[in-house]
C-alpha cells in the first residue's frame, strides 16, 4: 500500500493529510466510538436524562455540587496588564447553557408535541469548556500559547491535552475521553461549533450529555497539587 496516495476528508469535506500516528489513532477512535455508543451513551441517557425526569436531578443541584465540590465553582482571580484584579466564574458562564438543557429535556418529558432544540446550550457550552480547560492550564501555570509568525496564538485545545505537564494531572483515560470529543481526529466538537459546520440535525442530546461529563470529568482534578 506505500504505493498509493491516500486521499482524506473531514466530516466537512475538508482534505487533510493522515500520518501513520494518526492512523493508528483513528483506529483507536473507531472502537472508542463504537463503546461510546453502544455502552456510555445509554448510562448517560438512564441516569442523567432520566434523573431530570424524575426530579432527582435538577439544576440547583447539579449548580451546588459544581461550586462544593470542584475546583470550577472555587473563586479565582487574574490580573490584566495593568495589575487589576478581575475576578473569575465559571458557574455565572455556563449556568445558562446548563439550564437551557435542563429545560429542554423536561418539556421533552412533558409533552408529546415539544420538540427540543439544543441549539443554545451545546454552542455556548463548547466554547465555554474550552475556556475552562485552558483555565485549567493556567491555574496550573501551563502556556496554552506559542510564538507564530505573526505573534503569539493560542495552541489548540488537543494539543493542551497532550501537554507533559497536563499528562500528569489527567489520568490516561480521562485524557483519551477530552480527545475524543475535542481532537480533528475524534468528534471535534468545538472547531465545528466555533466554525459553523454543524447543521440542525447535527444537534442533539448526546453531545450535550457528553460535555457535561466531561465537565465532571475535569472537575474532578485539582490543579493546585503537587505534581512530583
């Protein structure tokens, strides 16, 4: 097969060039998916959709559980070029997107005529994690930026996973779970939000639930430990 040229395409039609590295990893990607769909999708489903449901979970504890027990409720504060204090709160940025789920899927419940649209809250939530992964990074004084020809930009958000610090926190599973959704070569869920490719149908609960575990995911870590 070193013979022939292989010729590759996104989900948007877009050719990209597959190195024997990532070849392996579509592989890898192809059974991941295949478990995710068949196995986590539906735990998902049962306990989270299912606990909106039934009442058992619902916004203001999710919210609580978020500020009591992970990192992401905890205050943090930066400070712009001019050495003032600007405060940081991840709970006041993705409470909306949150919320809009917890609604959608309640009047999914209640009535047979609703039609849910996740529209609002999978848009705002995507780039919303990406803010906090690369939060996370920074708490942990990791760069999430590099030097290109036109100044300084900031890497993406696979290439933050597979930073030699980040590998030390993230635990492997953890880290091929925040690929999967994240990477060119999994689902990439933010480039196609940040760059529009998703239509309509592409839009679903899955994704949704998806993200919130991997907020819970990464919630988990606390960045200021000692990393030996």
């Amino acid at each position: 097969m070193d013979m022939f040229s292989a010729i590759n395409f996104d989900a948007n039609k877009n050719i990209f060039e597959v190195t024997k590295e990532k070849e392996k990893l579509k592989d890898i990607y192809g059974i991941y998916q295949f478990y995710i769909t068949i196995d986590i999708i539906p735990r998902l489903n049962y306990i989270i959709r299912n606990g909106i449901n039934l009442g058992i979970l619902t916004f203001d504890n999710f919210i609580k559980f978020l500020v009591n027990e992970t990192w992401i409720g905890k205050k943090y504060y930066r400070y712009d070029l001019s050495g003032k204090k600007i405060p940081i709160n991840w709970i006041d940025l993705i409470s909306p997107s949150i919320l809009d789920f917890f609604l959608q899927v309640q009047a999914s419940y209640n009535s047979k005529y609703f039609i849910p649209n996740y529209i609002l809250s999978i848009d705002s939530f995507t780039l919303k994690m990406e803010g906090i992964f690369r939060n996370f990074a920074e708490r942990a004084k990791i760069a999430t930026s590099v030097k290109g020809k036109n100044g300084m930009r900031e890497v993406y958000l696979h290439n933050v996973f597979d930073n030699e610090v980040i590998k030390k926190y993230f635990d492997q599973t953890d880290r091929l779970f925040f690929n999967y959704l994240f990477s060119d070569m999994g689902l990439n869920i933010r480039n196609n939000i940040a760059h529009s490719f998703y239509n309509g149908n592409d839009y679903n609960s899955n994704i949704m639930l998806l993200l919130i575990t991997a907020l819970l995911r990464l919630g988990k870590y606390e960045q200021t430990k000692t990393i030996s």
